[in-house]
C-alpha cells in the first residue's frame, strides 16, 4: 500500500469509527455531516484501491466513476430510509 491509499484506508476507518459511536450510542442517531464522510472517505478509498489495480488509464477512469456513482446512488438511497426512520439528523 502506498501512502495515499494508507492515508485514504484511514480515513475510511475514522470515518466508520465515527458513524458506528454515533449509531450506538445515545440517542442512537448520526449526524449528516458523519453520514456523508463515511460515504465520501469509503469513495476516497475505493478510488486509491482503483489506482493501485494493474488496469490501464481508461479503464482506472472508468471504475473510479462507476464507484462514485454506485456509491452515491446507495448512499442517497440509505440516507432517505435513515432520515424516514429517524435515525439521522
């Protein structure tokens, strides 16, 4: 791993940490802005992961693109379901 992907798989963590304290303990809901760090740190990560996959140039900007969007199409998807069910503020 180089120092990119390291700083970006912590970040990542961090960011899990973060949401996983504010999902367990009281009262048991996440902040927005925690939610969309977890998603743009795991994004951030996917893309480092992209970069070090032995692809060429077209294909790294492909399947970073495709991560983005995947990402966030679910991420939007789970924060409408965790706003309805109260769990995000």
């Amino acid at each position: 791993m180089n120092t990119r992907q390291q700083i970006a798989q912590q970040r990542a963590n961090l960011a899990i940490a973060e949401f996983l304290k504010e999902l367990f303990t009281p009262p048991y809901v996440i902040s927005e802005s925690t939610f969309d760090e977890t998603k743009e740190s795991a994004v951030e990560c996917a893309k480092q992961n992209v970069d070090a996959a032995s692809l060429t140039e077209r294909e790294k900007e492909v399947a970073k693109e495709s991560v983005e969007l995947f990402a966030n199409d679910v991420a939007r998807k789970f924060k409408v379901a965790m706003k309805q069910s109260g769990k995000i503020v």
